[in-house]
C-alpha cells in the first residue's frame, strides 16, 4: 500500500514541481531530515528523493492534497481507504518499530487491501502482487527483511520477547492494563499480576512493559525480562518442563547475566550483582511465573530494592509486600470476541460460520480462560467437532495436540523430531540443513507449525543483530515428548548431522580468524551462522570450478534462509563481480553494508570493489579508511588505501598510507605491494609538480619516495619499484637543472645520491637502466621505438620482461630499459619494462 500511495503521488507530480509546496512544510522537513541522514548533506531534495522518505499517513495527506490532479477512480479506491488509515497507520508503526502486533491486525489490512483494490486495481499495482502473492505460498513472507522507513527508535534498551501476532493474554483487558502500569510509575517498587493458570499474565505483563517502553514519560533506563515458568497446567496434571529455572537462585544468575552480559555469568553473589544494577540504574524487571521459585531469598530480594527500579511479577501466589493486580477471566463478550477473532484469523471455517447461540455455548464451556480458547481454535482447524472438544475439556491439550499432529505434513513432523532432538532455538537455515531441506520447505514447514502453535517465532531482543529463531512452545515439546517419543534412529541421524555442521562451522570460523580480508573467506560470528555459511562455501566452490550461475543460485537459497545474515549478500557481491554485472554487485555490496556497516572486514572489501571499479572513489576510501579505524587492520588494508589515493590523485596521500604499511612489517608480499605503490606515487606526484611548475612540492614528494624507499627491506624493492627508482633519479637531475634555490639544490643532489646507494646495494648492474618514453609501434608489428636521451633505441616483444605489458605500449607511454648501445644492427631497448 505504500509503495503505491508514493508511486500515485509521482504520477500525478508534474516536471517543476516544488517539493515543499507537494509536501508542505512539516512533511518536508521531516522527509529532508531521514534522506540527510541516511545518504548525507550531498543529497538533492526533490519531489522524487523525498517521497521514499514520508510516513504511512502522510503519504495519503499528500496525495489527497493532489485531488484536482486524479482520476475519478483513484479518488473513489481513496475514498475508501481514508475510514482506515488510522488502524492502517498503527498497524504499519508496530511493525516498524517491532512492537507486539494486535489479534486482528491481518484480518484489518487484509480487508481493506482487498476492499481498495477492487475499486481500482491500476493504483494498488504493487498490493495486488503482494495479495497474489500470498494467496500461492504464504509462507513467503518468512524469508522477508522488514525495512521500513522510521526515524529512530530512543527506546531504552530491552529484552522482551517479541509476542505472536494472536498473543491474547492482553485482549479485552484494557482496564487491567492501565492499572497495572498506573502501580508501576507509582510508590510501590513490587506489582504483581496474579491469576490462575493460562489467564494471560505473562501476555498482559509484557503489553505492559511495551506500552511502558514507547511512554514518553518512561521512568526506566532499561526493561529486563527473565521467567521461571517451569509447569504446563492441563486439566489431569501440572507437567514439568525440561531445563526451567528451578529456583531463585538461578533466576537472578539468569537476571545478572542479561544485565551485565558474559562479564556477570556465574558472579559469585548473582542477587548482590542483580541489586547493584538496579542501584546504579532505573530498571523495570519483569519476573515472569514467580510461584516456581518463591523462597526467602525472593522476598529479602523484593524488599531490598533501591530507589527508582521497579519489579513486576506474575505469580499464581501473592507474596504480601507488593502492589497486586488479580486478572479474572474474560468476561463472555470478550470470550466470544476473542474466539470470533482467531477463528477470522486462522480461517477456520467451521467456527466462522457458527451461529451466535452455538458460540456462546462454547465460549461458556471454556469459562473465559484464553489459553483453553486458543487450543479449542487449533483443534477445530485440525478437523474436530467443536462438540467433542468441549464434551472431553478434561483432555483438552492433549485432543488438541494429536488432532493436530495428524493433520501435519511429514516435512512439518519432521521438523519437529529435529528439534525435539536438538532443543532450543534454531534457525531456518539451522533446521534447513537438519532436515536437508530446501528455504521453500523448510519456510512452509515452519508455517504449518507455527499455525498449529507447535513452535513460536522468536525476533531480536537486546542484540538487533540476532536473526529470527524458532522453538517448541512449551505445551508442544510436552506433547511430544509424551506421544511421540523420537525413534533411535532418527535421534542418531539428527545428532550426526549436527556435529557435522559443528566441525564445518568450526574450520570455517578458524579460516575467517586466519585470513578474515581473503574475499573467499567468510565472517562467521558463532554456531547461528555455521548452516548458512555451509550453504556459501558450496557457493563459492561450484564459482572456482567456473559455475557462477550454479554459485548463484545457492547463494540465493542462503539468502532466502538468512536474509539478515551479511554474508549472504557479500558473497553475492563477489560472484556478480567475477561475473562482471558491477551494477548486480553494487547492490548486493549495499545490502551486505547495510548489515554490518561496523565490520572493518566488511568495509574494506566494498570499499575495495568501490575504488577498484572507479564507481564511487571518495566512498571507497571513506570505507577504507573506517576499516583501519575499526581495527587493528594488515598492511593489505593500507595498500588498498594507498592504492584508493593514486585514483583520486592525492599522490601525497598514497605515500604516506604506503609508509605506514611498511611500518607495520608486512611479509615480503604486502611490503612489495606497498614498495609498488608508494614508488608509484612518488613518480606521479614529483611530475604533476613539475608539470604545473611546483618545484618545492616535487621535490617534497621525491623526498617522501626516497624514505619510503629506505625504509623497507631490499628484496621488497625487486621489479618495478627498481626501475621507479631509476624514474626518479631521472626526475631528481632534470629538476637539478631546472631550480636555483640553494636549499633544493642540495636537497635534490642528496636524494640522487640516497636512491642510487640504494640501487647500488641491490644490484650495481641497475644504474645503467634508463627511462625514456615509446615514439613508435607500427600497426600489426611486434617491435617499436623508444627515446631516451636523445637517442632512439629499437626494441622486439621479446625485450619485455613481462609479455602483459604489450598491450600498455603506445606512443608516449613511459619506460624503463637496459641499453644495449653496441647491438650491430643499431641501438637496442632490453628487459624493457611498462611504467605507465
């Protein structure tokens, strides 16, 4: 909807048009302000730049604003689209900035999406692919990267977990939950929400703690969830689950580590760490199922707490010394409301199409607790009569679960033997590998799974690097764990396959650690990146055997399995250059940037492509040089740097950054690169001095190459930078007879004397090379003519040193050369070498 309100704005600007007038003031600056700072001050604000930059609602604004310039149909799809643009705005703002999303958020931009295109399907052009698109593999949208324009999120700093889009603890509670966050920022340092079991206190606390974290008037400095839920009630029993927190203890160890990080596992007194944190710093901490670990140290906790933090607990037990706030069921309105609304977004027909006599019976069956509410809904999508679930509400989990496990794909119950082999969070790419599936199947399965609230989708919490991951809720992994215990075999072949990728992972990372600025070497950060790094190095081995279309096609399907990991898109990069589709590159380089604009590696490697392509020369240095800034970098990154220079003809520069590589001891190679470069430079900078008869800065400029060149190691100096060298001292004896300022004289007669010494100590033989300059290569011959000194020496393709630097030669092109003045047929040019 977005994409098309901004193209229909475009369409109806005209050439000329001011942008401020289109936009209005407000709209203007606020659009001028995200396009400055994103691309910088250089950027040109026009109607066509800034559009990209409206909000959600603004863009209706303006194109409202634009109505004597629509057509009829376009004003009536508006017309119907107006009513709607506050849930719309709000809808599109929760997902911007990552904030639970509300029961009916689908169902609402889905209707109107619907009812706005069947107006006038030639505005809704993109919506229309969109809703297409959908209807043929919903699963689509998890390999999907939210990118949405928004300014900056001042959010404090949080763990909370990121909600389902029907979590509905929360619904219909409006009242309770103004009232718990009313006892928060009010006297009481402890709020418990308290309740029966599946009643929604975990879900209404963490609607709370979002509603208090987006609260301009937010008292707190960071928000720190940790929960102890370690039972599943159902009707017969209250079971267990593996590997909960089991007392208080481990809670605040758990507390103290999302605090502090790594530097605060295992302190030795996790309560004292726990309180000096809050002491130091306004925290909420919510503590989530506290009946599990409520002991004396709990409450000595609770009535310690310093000033200015606050705790909230969600218990089925009160503990006396807090602010208490006793959630009851949902009244039958809300009940039937919220059953009405899952069974809309769920789809499930047999309960869409029931009458209201026949709900109100079920909604009073269930008694108002939405836990039960949601189960019943899975179960009837499953295929049960609403009937038999209601007649056994004793079983009614287990009725649920096994209803749906039998309608589940074989891919799907796959997917769930894997993860009750390997529990925990995984991601796509981890299961994808798991189970040797494909993104499409593997996204599908997912799907399927979450639909029957078997597994649930976990987003970034304090790291917003961290890509999306997915676990067994805890009523599924009980489930299964009892009524399908995974078999032997299957348990040995889901294990194997996850050492295997543990040791692949492992030499990965070890050759990232080893050579982490080699193109092929990829930047692995931990265990969440061994499947997808998998998935690139079979990429970049079918590109070494000369299958860059194979090499593409799986660095695709990496894509699609981790689209926030960076690698996915470099490596992309690397192949579209070896393909040479630089525009393909370009872009991939700008979405692997855009996801790790901090790694020094990441930076060199675009900035490298940046400067070596000639595409944006000031960028590339600009990323080159962040690289060395980043970290303590290798002298190839300063080579590149020096390199980046002698493009933008900052000669000076690139003598400099060479100096520097030499100073860090590079191995004979690097230090040979920089001797390359940075003689190189010297040449080029001591001759446009000349030419635009700067004798000071010529002579400044040899002085630097002369230092350089005494600064390495000789065998560093081996090949061209010999003879760049002999350039220069024939540079140095042309300005000799050129300037009369006493201190240049002497200056010039010292640096002669410094680069023949040097040229002395590698080889004596060297001070009878001469440059000179190519006169002739006749068409379609392999000889030609160079001048050097006032003579004319003949040379053949076999008098080159290196046969590459043929295709260099033209007429005026510079040369260096051995003379051989007494050849019989006339004077002759050997072991000639191209100098550019």
């Amino acid at each position: 909807m977005e994409e098309d309100l901004r193209a229909a704005i475009l369409g109806a600007c005209e050439e000329g048009d001011n942008a401020r007038t289109i936009l209005s003031d407000d709209r203007y600056d606020r659009a001028v302000s995200r396009l400055a700072r994103e691309v910088g001050g250089q950027a040109k604000y026009s109607v066509t730049s800034l559009i990209p930059y409206l909000d959600f609602a603004d863009a209706y604004e303006v194109l409202s604003g634009l109505k004597g310039r629509l057509s009829a149909d376009v004003q009536e799809s508006l017309g119907v689209f107006a009513p709607n643009l506050s849930k719309l705005t709000k809808v599109r703002n929760r997902v911007a900035h990552t904030r639970p999303m509300e029961i009916d958020d689908l169902a609402a931009v889905h209707d109107v999406a619907k009812n706005v295109y069947a107006v006038d399907p030639a505005l809704w052009t993109n919506l229309s692919s969109t809703l297409q698109r959908l209807e043929e593999d919903p699963a689509y949208v998890l390999g999907l990267t939210i990118n949405l324009v928004a300014d900056p999120d001042n959010a404090p700093q949080h763990n909370l977990p990121a909600p389902e889009f029907d979590e509905t603890g929360f619904f219909g509670r409006r009242k309770e939950l103004d009232r718990i966050k009313k006892a928060i920022k009010g006297a009481y340092p402890v709020v418990s929400i308290l309740g029966d079991g599946g009643i929604g206190k975990t879900s209404i606390a963490l609607k709370a703690a979002y509603e208090l974290l987006d609260d301009t008037n937010n008292p707190f400095d960071a928000f720190v969830w940790v929960t102890a839920k370690a039972t599943i009630l159902t009707v017969n029993e209250i079971q267990r689950i593996s590997g909960a927190i089991e007392n208080s203890l481990g809670l605040f160890a758990s507390a103290a580590e999302q605090l502090g990080g790594q530097q605060a596992k295992g302190a030795a007194d996790p309560v004292a760490e726990v309180l000096s944190y809050l002491e130091h710093f306004k925290v909420l901490l919510i503590l989530d199922n506290m009946e599990t670990v409520l002991d004396k140290r709990l409450r000595d906790f609770l009535l310690d707490l310093p000033m200015g933090s606050k705790v909230i607990i969600t218990s089925r037990i009160g503990l006396g010394i807090e602010n208490p706030v006793s959630l009851s069921p949902l009244s039958h309105e809300d009940s039937t409301r919220l059953l009405q609304k899952l069974a809309r977004v769920r789809n499930v027909d047999a309960l869409q199409g029931s009458p209201a006599p026949a709900l109100a019976k079920m909604v009073q069956a269930m008694k108002g607790h939405p836990a039960y509410i949601r189960w019943f809904v899975a179960g009837v999508q499953a295929g049960k009569r609403p009937e038999e679930l209601l007649h056994e509400n004793d079983l009614l989990l287990d009725f649920c679960m096994t209803n749906v496990y039998g309608h589940l794909s074989e891919k799907a119950r796959a997917v769930l033997r894997s993860m009750q082999v390997l529990p925990g969070r995984r991601s796509q790419a981890e299961l994808a590998f798991l189970n040797e599936y494909s993104a499409g199947d593997i996204q599908s399965s997912l799907l399927e799974l979450i639909t029957t609230n078997f597994i649930q989708m976990q987003g970034a919490s304090m790291d917003q690097a961290s890509e999306t991951t997915y676990q067994l809720t805890d009523f599924g992994k009980q489930y299964l764990d009892k009524r399908h215990a995974v078999k032997s075999i299957d348990r040995a072949l889901f294990e194997g396959r996850s050492r295997e990728l543990t040791d692949l992972g492992m030499r990965l990372q070890v050759e990232s650690t080893a050579s982490p600025y080699n193109p092929q070497t990829l930047d692995i950060q931990g265990p969440k990146d061994f499947s997808t790094a998998r998935l690139l190095r079979d990429s970049l081995r079918s590109y070494d055997r000369g299958d860059i279309d194979g090499a593409l096609v799986i660095c695709h399907e990496a894509q699609k399995l981790s689209p926030g990991y960076h690698e996915s898109w470099r490596i992309e990069a690397y192949l579209q250059t070896g393909r040479r589709d630089i525009a393909a590159a370009q872009a991939a380089y700008a979405r692997a940037y855009e996801l790790a604009s901090e790694s020094a590696t990441m930076n060199y490697l675009y900035g490298s492509f940046l400067v070596n392509e000639a595409i944006d020369l000031p960028l590339g240095i600009e990323l080159l040089q962040k690289a060395a800034v980043i970290s303590e970098v290798p002298p190839m990154v300063v080579n590149e740097i020096a390199w980046a220079h002698i493009q933008l003809g900052d000669f000076e520069a690139a003598v400099t950054s060479a100096s520097h590589a030499i100073t860090l001891k590079p191995d004979l190679y690097d230090g040979s690169v920089a001797m390359i470069t940075g003689t190189r430079a010297g040449v080029y900078g001591a001759t446009k001095s000349i030419e635009n008869t700067h004798s000071e800065a010529a002579v400044e400029c040899i002085e630097a190459a002369v230092d350089l060149i005494e600064s390495g190691r000789i065998e560093m100096l081996s090949g061209e930078p010999e003879d760049r060298m002999v350039q220069l001292i024939d540079i140095t004896d042309r300005l000799l007879r050129r300037v009369d300022d006493d201190f240049l004289l002497e200056s010039l007669e010292n640096f002669s004397a410094r680069l023949k010494d040097r040229l002395r100590s590698i080889d004596p033989t060297l001070l009878e090379r001469r440059v000179g300059v190519i006169t002739k290569i006749p068409p379609e011959k392999l000889f030609g003519f160079v001048r050097s000194w006032g003579k004319d020496y003949f040379f053949h393709l076999n008098d080159l040193l290196q046969d590459s630097d043929w295709s260099f030669l033209d007429a005026g092109v510079s040369v260096a050369f051995r003379p051989d003045a007494e050849n019989q047929r006339g004077p002759r040019a050997s072991a000639l070498r191209w100098l550019g």
